[in-house]
C-alpha cells in the first residue's frame, strides 16, 4: 500500500509498534504499527532472507508459510466477511462508515468504538480496552507483552490521526489493531482443531520475532511477519469492501496485503510461493515491490503535486532540517522535528520553495535537508 504520504508509527523506516504508527513509523519495542513506511535506504525497506531466516516460522515470506497462509485464507477470510456484514446490518452504523473520511473526531471516535465491539464479537475474541494516548509516536499501537498473554491494548492518539492525510486511517488502523488482539488471545492458547493450532503457532512465533526483532526488521519484513500481514489484510479488506474499495488503503502495507478495486490481492504470495521456491520468494517479492520504492534523491517542491493535482505554491510554516513531512493541496505538513534548525526567516506562508530532500516512501513525503526561497 502506497501512493500517500503518511508516516505511521510503524517503521524507521519506521514502524511504530503496530501499530503502520503512518508508513514511516517508528521502530519500537512492543506493538505493531501499520501503515505507510519507507525508508530512502533500500536496505530499511525490502525484504531480507537473512533476516527472516532467524525466525522462519514467523514470516508470510517463507515456503513453510503455505499452511499458514492457506489455513487463514479459509478460516480468516469468512470471518472478515461476516464482519462486513454485521458492520452494513446497522443502516446507522453501515451509512455512518461508508462516509467516515467526512466525519469529526467527535463523530469518528464513537464509532470507532462500536467497531472494535463488533469485530471482537463475530470473530470470536475478547475486546481488548481501546483507549486514546497523546503520548504514543504515531496514530495507533498494539501494546502488547509475551511474557503476559492476555488482551493487550489498543491506543489510538486522535492528534496523530488528525495530521493524516488519508482521513480513512482511523477506521483502518482500529480494525487493524482490534484484530492483532484477537490473534495475540489465539496464540496463547492451545486450540485442540489442528488447523487453528497453525494459525495460533504462527502468530506466537510472529509477536515474539517482532518484540525480539523491531528495530532489525525493514518495511516489508515487518509488514510480512504473519501478525502484521492478516492484521493489514483484514483492515483493508474490511473497509475496502464495506466502502465497495472506494476507501483510500494504498498506504497500508505493501503490496501483498492491498486489494484492487474488484477486491483482489494486488500480490498473492500462496501463487508467488507456488511459483518460487526458497530465497527465491524473497526475491521475486521485492522484484514486485519496486513499483512502491521509487525514490528521488532529489526533488523540486516548486511546481508540487498533491492528491488534488499541481498546485503553484507551498505554505511553509518553519520546516527544520530532519523533519519529515508530506504536502496536501497546497500546504506543507510537518510529522515530527528532530534535528537542527535552518534558515527559514525569509521564507514566509505563501512562498514557494525548493526542498532539496530524501525521498521517505509515500508518494509526497519527503525528509527535509535544506529548504531555500525560489
């Protein structure tokens, strides 16, 4: 997923703990972080055979992950279904979440709340406490801890989500995380069905790489840990198709977990795991991938683009050097301040600029290293 410039608290690259915090998020200890990340260093954001060799069975991107992988098409896939459904059984509900990139905060976030209730009860899991926090790096995390199994936590920081470009991110993210809940429940238990038994083994094996592995894992490496790849898939696939695939999803996740406007996978890794064996897999995939990674070492913001087309000038409102960044119409929105300041004084809301800059991952998200007047 991705032609929009969110940073979510996901990776560095930058994950943020799944919680994706918008794709680039930053790495952290515990948690998930989806959506919207890539690094200008390739290294941070393709897979790595090396890397997922450490914990094998915790990765889509391994030829053992065919089981898995089936097993969650047949079991999961029904379940997300049925949650659309009991989502559009509310004319209320269903009329409110078909138009929630128009709503408010204050709108938004009962609703939000009456989803989490909804997933948890059609597929089968405890609702997890989904609370809200200023004080987490992105727009959503899964807290969560091995060494204590149970619900976990949902934290959602409405000031992040308000600076996101995609004004579906909200819903996105709480399905997303709300479902790593359910699988976080499923792992530490011992199902008696063998075929369940796969799934809650592959989703331990994925939430303890990612607590053990955070900050080695790159943007599709972390994005393909097996609790991140049906996490992405389900908040995707749910919104998409409550929403008849007219919500914005392109930056949440790689290509593997978005669907097309007739609702199909854009990759399908159990037909790239038929084709392809070993390191092979890895290699084809980030063969696909390269149509997300394109990066600009430089970039002229004189002329920007933006979601609504060129637009002539750039309301500059004191960028510094290290603060990363995405235009929106004609305005520049700042994610995070982290490094020294630059001469700005002379430029003035309004001017347009030149930003020579490393390109981050989203189609206009950029890092910025000086900023002149034109």
């Amino acid at each position: 997923m991705m032609t929009r410039p969110w940073i979510l608290a996901i990776a560095t690259l930058t994950l943020t703990a799944c919680g994706l915090s918008p794709v680039e998020s930053r790495l952290a200890t515990r948690g998930t972080a989806p959506l919207h990340a890539r690094a200008a260093n390739p290294d941070r954001f393709f897979a790595h055979a090396d890397v997922e060799a450490q914990a094998p069975d915790a990765f889509a991107l391994q030829t053992r992950a065919r089981s898995f992988l089936t097993i969650a098409d047949r079991v999961i896939r029904p379940q997300r279904d049925a949650l659309v459904a009991a989502l559009a059984a509310d004319p209320t509900l269903g009329s409110s979440l078909r138009r929630f990139d128009q709503l408010t905060w204050n709108e938004q976030w009962p609703l939000l709340q009456r989803v989490a209730a909804v997933e948890s009860q059609v597929m089968g899991f405890t609702l997890p406490p989904v609370e809200l926090s200023t004080s987490i790096a992105g727009p959503s995390f899964f807290d969560f801890d091995p060494a204590k199994p149970g619900t976990g936590r949902v934290l959602l920081n409405p000031a992040a989500i308000a600076q996101a470009p995609n004004k579906w991110t909200a819903l996105l993210l709480t399905v997303h995380e709300v479902r790593h809940s359910g699988q976080f429940q499923l792992a530490y238990s011992q199902p008696s069905d063998p075929a369940i038994a796969v799934l809650a083994h592959g989703y331990r094996a994925a939430f303890e790489a990612q607590h053990r592995m955070m900050k080695t894992l790159s943007f599709c490496d972390f994005c393909d840990l097996f609790n991140e790849y049906e996490a992405f898939q389900t908040g995707n696939y749910v919104v998409g198709r409550l929403t008849n695939w007219q919500a914005d999803t392109t930056d949440m996740g790689p290509l593997d977990v978005l669907y097309d406007h007739t609702g199909r996978l854009q990759v399908d890794l159990r037909s790239l795991l038929d084709a392809a064996t070993g390191s092979d897999v890895i290699e084809r995939f980030n063969q696909l991938e390269q149509v997300q990674f394109q990066p600009p070492a430089q970039k002229s913001l004189d002329e920007p683009t933006s979601a609504e087309g060129p637009v002539t000038a750039l309301t500059v409102q004191g960028i510094r050097v290290g603060d990363r960044f995405f235009l929106l119409g004609n305005d520049v929105k700042v994610y995070e301040s982290d490094g020294q300041p630059t001469t700005v004084a002379s430029i003035r809301v309004g001017d347009r600029v030149h930003v020579d800059s490393t390109y981050i991952g989203t189609a206009f998200t950029y890092l910025a290293d000086t900023i002149r007047k034109l």
